[in-house]
C-alpha cells in the first residue's frame, strides 16, 4: 500500500495538472485544514467533558489522635475513624449552556476550515493565472526575438553606408536584450508558480494543464455581488460565529450566577461505642457581585464581536466595490489597446504596400515592433484582469 501511494505521488509530479486537481489534491493535503480537524476534534471531545459533573471527593481520616498513647482509639467519645463522600450538584443548567458553547468553538473552527479552503482556492489559481501567463509573455517574446534576426542583419549591412542605420542597429540590439529580459522574467514566474504549488499542497507540479476560465463579474451588477457577500464570504460566517460563541457566554455567565449545592455524607467508626452517620449541605453566599460582573463582562464580548462583524463587512464590501471598479476599468484599458493595436495593423499594411513602391523596410519592421509591444501590453492587462477576478472570487468565498 505504501509502495502504491508513492508511485501515485511520484504519478502526480511527473503529470500536468488542470487547475481542479490541483485544487483538490492541495485542499486534502493542506497541513493547516489537518491541523484545524485536529483542533475540532479537541473541541468535540470538550463539549462532552464540560456537560459532566465535577467528581466527588472521598476523604478518610482519623479523629482526635492522642500524644501518650497514639494508637488506642478507646480512650473518649471523640476518638474514631471515618470516611467522607463530597459530591457538588449543580442547580442550575451551566453544564449543558457550557457543552452549548463548545458546540459554537466547533462552529468557528468548521468556518475556519471553509475560509482556508477558498484561500487553498484563490492561491493555486493565482499560480495558475501567473504561469500561464507567464507562458503566453514566452511565445510572444520567442516569436519576435526570431523576427528580429532579419532586421538586425538588414541594418548590420545598411550601418556600412548609412549612419541613421548604425543608431538603428544599437536601438533594436538593445530592444532584444530587453526582450531577453523580459523572458528570463517569464521562466523565474513560471518556476515561482511551481513552487508556490508545492508550498500550498506538497503537491510537485511538472506542466500547467489549461488556464483559469473568465466569470466576467464586470457584467453583474455590483448590488448582486454585494450579496453574494452576506450570504457565502466564510470571513463573515467566522465572524458570526463568533458572535454566536459570545452570546453563549453571556448565557453561561448568566447560569453560573446560581451556586452549587454540595452534600456530604460521612460515616463514623468508634471503637467500644455507637458507630454514627453525619449530613451536610453547603451552600456559597455570593455577597461580593463577582458573578454579576462577569456576566457584564461577557455582555462586553458580545458588543466587540459585533464591531468585528460590522468592521468585517464594510472591509469586505468595500474591497468588492475597488476591485469591481478596477476591473471595469481593466477592461476599458484592454479595449483601448485592442483598438491600439487595429490602427498599427493598418499601418503594417500600409508600410507593406509601400515596399513595391520604395517603401522603407526599417520603417516595416518598426512597427512589427509596436504591434508586439501591444500585445505584451495586452497580455499585462490579461493578468491583471484575472488576478483581479481572483481577488473578487475569494472575497465571494468561490472555491
């Protein structure tokens, strides 16, 4: 068995993942979402400790031990051995309000969960979204670096007998070191994927296996989205369930105003006399007001959890509205260099023309230049586009 899940695993690293198995395999592998079932099963365990009794106390002893003669237990009245069983019961109901409480703690861990699992989510498709794009920067830069060679063979030859040519040459020798850069750049961003991969869900990936698909949220209105908010955002629901907790507490702190009743029974044993049972009921006097101001204490918690509640939501609600503006705005950037990169094609055309006619063909290859250009601009947009999306899906809490 051993041996079959390390050949699975060695499988899953050698692989391509799509963005679902990997969410998947990160999510059932995450160390956090273990260690969060391990705390929830604590709390389980404690819901049931708390609704039990406090134990009773078993007290033996010797009564009345004299100097001269230690061991005789015959000399007066007084003298015996006995045996004492204290047990307290409560009167109220603060066993079963305290197991209540811890019912709620598992509540907060159980939302915890949730939250972890959309960010294990939002995590891997950010990985996703930055190498494949990552990868799209790469074929658009190898493609252009291959055209340069013709151009920067052309303006070698054009340097002998022409200077404006020489200044070319040194421009576009430049330009591809650049565009050099910008691929090194490219390969650090994929292999900084893969390692963000494994860090999130010990999961070695060799190939993204297809992209993060679109949910055009700059078409739904900001109102809807702002409810899908209150409804589903696992920040809230934690935040809830902490108010639910402190409301227990306050309820608990309320029940433990009434004291325990403790009853003690013992029985006697004297030696030459009558043998005797003793009974007693203790009951504490709470004179000083300490219960009283703990449930005030409590009703205090309750008033911070909701501030949190309140604080949490109008963070969320107003991250939701910046990132929905950003990426209407996004997008009307992206139209823009779309629009950009229509008018350069009709200049290539142009310049093409041109060429039978005594067309400048370093004026032809400008502009291959600038179309490039664009379409790097186009993919940097791309990336912001669904990185933002992303942004906005955990906040929603979209798994």
């Amino acid at each position: 068995m051993k041996t079959l899940s390390i050949l699975l695993l060695l499988s899953l690293s050698l692989t391509a993942q799509t963005v679902e198995q990997t969410i998947s395999y990160s999510i059932e592998h995450n160390y956090q979402l273990e260690i969060l079932e391990e705390e929830k099963s604590i709390v389980d365990e404690e819901e049931k400790i708390v609704s039990l009794w406090e134990d009773p106390i078993l007290s033996v002893g010797i009564n009345d031990i004299q100097a001269v003669r230690p061991l005789n237990r015959n000399e007066e009245a007084m003298q015996n051995q006995y045996a004492v069983y204290t047990q307290s019961i409560p009167l109220s109901n603060k066993l079963k309000v305290a197991s209540q409480v811890q019912e709620k703690q598992k509540g907060v861990i159980e939302k915890k969960q949730e939250a972890l699992k959309v960010s294990i989510a939002s995590a891997v498709r950010q990985a996703f979204i930055e190498a494949n794009n990552a990868s799209t920067t790469l074929m658009i830069l190898d493609d252009y670096i291959e055209f340069l060679e013709t151009p920067m063979a052309l303006l070698m030859s054009l340097s002998a007998v022409e200077k404006d040519s020489v200044d070319r040459y040194i421009k576009t020798e430049l330009l591809q070191k650049g565009y050099q850069l910008q691929r090194e750049n490219a390969l650090q961003r994929i292999s900084i994927a893969k390692e963000q991969i494994e860090l999130i869900g010990n999961l070695k990936i060799a190939h993204f296996d297809g992209g993060v698909a679109l949910k055009h949220y700059e078409l739904n209105t900001l109102a809807s989205l702002l409810s899908k908010i209150d409804a589903q955002s696992p920040e809230l629901g934690i935040a809830i369930a902490l108010k639910e907790v402190a409301l227990k507490g306050v309820a608990l702190a309320k029940e433990r105003e009434q004291a325990d009743l403790k009853v003690t029974g013992g029985y006697y044993q004297r030696f030459d006399r009558n043998d005797y049972v003793s009974f007693a009921i203790s009951y504490p006097l709470y004179t000083r007001g300490k219960q009283e101001r703990q449930r005030v204490q409590a009703l205090k918690r309750v008033n911070i959890q909701e501030i949190t509640y309140k604080q949490t939501q109008v963070q969320l609600r107003q991250a939701l509205k910046i990132a929905y503006h950003e990426l209407k705005a996004l997008h009307q950037e992206l139209e823009l260099l779309k629009q950009s990169r229509e008018k350069i094609l009709k200049l290539i055309a142009n310049a093409k023309a041109e060429l039978s006619v005594g067309g400048s063909l370093v004026r032809y290859y400008e502009l291959f230049s600038q179309k490039v250009n664009n379409r790097l601009e186009q993919n940097k947009k791309a990336l912001a586009i669904r990185l933002t999306e992303n942004k906005m899906s955990q906040l929603l809490g979209e798994i």
